[in-house]
C-alpha cells in the first residue's frame, strides 16, 4: 500500500490519480488489461517512484523511494481480504474516532466529502477541514499504516464498524442521486459484515449490525415502485427478501443468548420487530419504544431521539411526540422535519405541515425523495 511506504495520504492519493488519468487516456486504444486492478496499483507505485527520484534532494523521500524499491515480504496477520485490512488499517488510534471513520470512508469507501458530510450530519466544508487535519496528523507524526495485529483488532473494532455500517446506509439511503439505492454498496457492507463475523466471531456487535444489514436490506425490492418512495408501512411485505430476514433473525437469537447488548444488536432487535409484523397495522410499537428506550440510554443521540419521537407517537400520541421532536436540534437533516412534518399533519395542523414539508425536501438531496417530500408538500399547500 502506497500509504503505507510513503507515510502521505496526499502524496498516495495523487499517485493513485495519475494513474486513473493514464488508465483513462490509454484503455479506450489498449483495451482493459487482464487485471485491472493490478496495472492502476503497479503505475501508481512507478509513477510515485518517479516523483521520489526527482525529489531525492530531500532525506524523507529518499527513505521513501529506497522502501518502495524492496521487495515487498507478505505480511503474517488474521485478515486476510484486502478492503477489510485497508479498513482496519486505516482505523488508526491515534486518531479521534469521528477523524478515523470520516477518513476511512473517503479512502477505502469511495464515499465522496460531501456523502460523508451527509452522514456526519456536517457542512462539506467543516468535513474537508477534518479529512485535511487528521491527514496532516498522521504524516506530521509519522503514524505508521499497517494491518494491527489480532491483539489489536478489537481496539479498532468500533471506528470499523461505524465504517460498515455508513458504506450500508449510503448504498441503503443514497445522500445524492437520481436514484434511492446503490445496491453495490449494501452488498459489499454486509460482504465485510460476513467477514469480520469470520474473524472475530465472539464479538457480538459484529453480530448485531450483520444482522441489521440484512434485516434492512431484506426490504429493499419493495422500498421504491415505478420510481418512487414506498414508506415502510405501505410496502408490499411479500417482495421482502425472506433468506435475508431468516439470516438476520438467526444472528439475532445468538445476540439474545449471549445477553450482551449493543448499539448495533437494539437497532437490529428494532428491525426485527418490524419484519416480524404481518402488517404495518399490527406492529408492535410498545415493544420498539421499549428498544428505543434501551438505544437511548447507551448510545444517546438526536437521531435516535427523533426514532424514538416516532415509535412514541404511537404508543403515547401524536401531540406527545411532537412535543419531543419541537426539542431536538436537527435543523438541516430532511428527515427531521419530515417526521414532523407527518405529525403536524395527523394533529391538524395543515399550513405548518406544508412547511415542515417545504423545509425537508429544501434538505433533501436525493431525487426520489425530493420527489416523495415535494408531493407531500404539494397535496397540503393545496388544502
């Protein structure tokens, strides 16, 4: 790994690009090589050499260049898959955890700044200005980019797991698209999922949020019809992917016996509930607040608040979850002022419900549910 050698993500992500550039220029004549994958790595590397050579002057990229000119020994350590190693690798400790999931995502997820900002609830801005720093962070102090050993794994674990799951919940809820999924990110999320239950199967968390992923997931088919956004409780429970939602109730049952619960394993529990309602009518909401209960006091944020605003309004009504939701501070997340939004609708209030609307898909940057949002605004602004 480049990163690895040369102690500069800056310095590695230009050398990557320079050959992404050559790839583009060449291919359309030369064709695409037999692996692709290989070739961009390997004129990555001469193209980083070439810089290092014509920089020799300065000590630190000779030291650099005479690394990269060694033959490279294979290293001996449990994971073994290469996106998931660049994950654990790059989950540095050194790190504040916010820095090392955000960075992560930006180099091994292909996550743009802007979807990572979406997911950290930031301005783009603010989040560059943190990619920026914790870059200069690990040259400065010259932290070393390697797979940690399998002592050092579960010390990584959570910033990898925060990873996983915001890859899953950009392919799940894409932040800026024509479209509502990327499925290809949903299906390499719960392919690292499978894998770190592979490698540290005692960890239930692992367990948890695989479980989630899948109980998630399970409903894509039914979560967009003819282009547009089904809600959960509209959708049609027989596209929902039955396999998917046995795997996830399996993992979910070993969760239970080993009675460790965690932020993952309630999310999951929660989704459980759902899947496990033979209609959107017969769900069992005092169950899911109980969950969300658990969820808010181990892992208390606005987000989950506003979930647990839903699950009370059906529990408790409508006026003592808006009540709850008038409290929380999530100003420019769309799904807060579409949650209430729909609750200022069901106690009557018409005109303030067309706002919240206006105000949701004004946040909202994915089409289909610009589309969905704009249409709820459309039909109350008309009353």
């Amino acid at each position: 790994m480049l990163t690895r050698f040369l102690g500069d993500i800056a310095f590695a992500e230009e050398a990557v690009q320079e050959a992404f550039v050559i790839a583009l220029a060449n291919w359309p004549t030369t064709g695409i090589p037999p692996s692709p994958v290989g070739w961009l790595i390997t004129t990555a590397r001469n193209k980083a050499l070439d810089r290092l050579r014509r920089e020799a002057s300065r000590p630190e990229r000779q030291h650099a260049a005479q690394l990269l000119n060694e033959v490279e020994q294979p290293e001996e350590h449990d994971v073994h898959d290469d996106h998931l190693r660049l994950i654990f690798t790059c989950c540095h400790p050194a790190l504040a955890p916010d820095a090392q999931v955000a960075l992560t995502l930006r180099l091994i997820g292909g996550l743009s700044t802007e979807e990572i900002a979406h997911a950290f609830l930031l301005q783009p801005t603010t989040l560059a200005q943190r990619l920026s720093r914790a870059k200069a962070k690990i040259r400065d102090a010259n932290i070393p980019y390697r797979v940690p050993d399998a002592a050092e794994l579960p010390t990584r674990l959570r910033a990898v797991l925060a990873v996983v799951y915001l890859i899953f919940n950009e392919g799940y809820s894409t932040s800026a698209a024509d479209r509502m999924l990327r499925t290809e990110l949903c299906d390499e999320a719960i392919r690292l999922g499978r894998l770190l239950v592979a490698l540290l199967p005692q960890e239930s968390e692992i367990l948890g949020l695989l479980a989630l992923m899948l109980l998630t997931d399970a409903r894509r088919d039914a979560r967009v019809r003819g282009g547009e956004l089904v809600l959960l409780s509209d959708q049609d429970r027989s596209l929902w992917d039955e396999t998917k939602m046995e795997e996830g109730r399996v993992l979910m049952r070993i969760c239970l016996t080993r009675n460790r619960p965690g932020t993952y394993q309630l999310q999951a529990a929660i989704n459980a509930v759902h899947i496990g309602s033979p209609s959107a009518a017969n769900t069992d909401w005092q169950q899911i607040l109980q969950l969300y209960d658990q969820l808010v006091a181990i892992a208390p944020s606005a987000v989950v608040a506003l979930n647990r605003a839903v699950a009370v309004a059906e529990v408790h009504g409508v006026e003592r979850a808006l009540q709850l939701v008038e409290a929380i501070d999530l100003p420019k997340y769309h799904l807060y002022h579409a949650v209430r939004a729909d609750l200022l609708r069901r106690v009557g209030r018409t005109a303030d419900a067309a706002s919240a609307y206006r105000l949701a898909f004004e946040n909202c940057r994915n089409e289909v549910e610009r589309g969905f949002l704009m249409r709820q605004h459309q039909s109350l602004a008309r009353h």
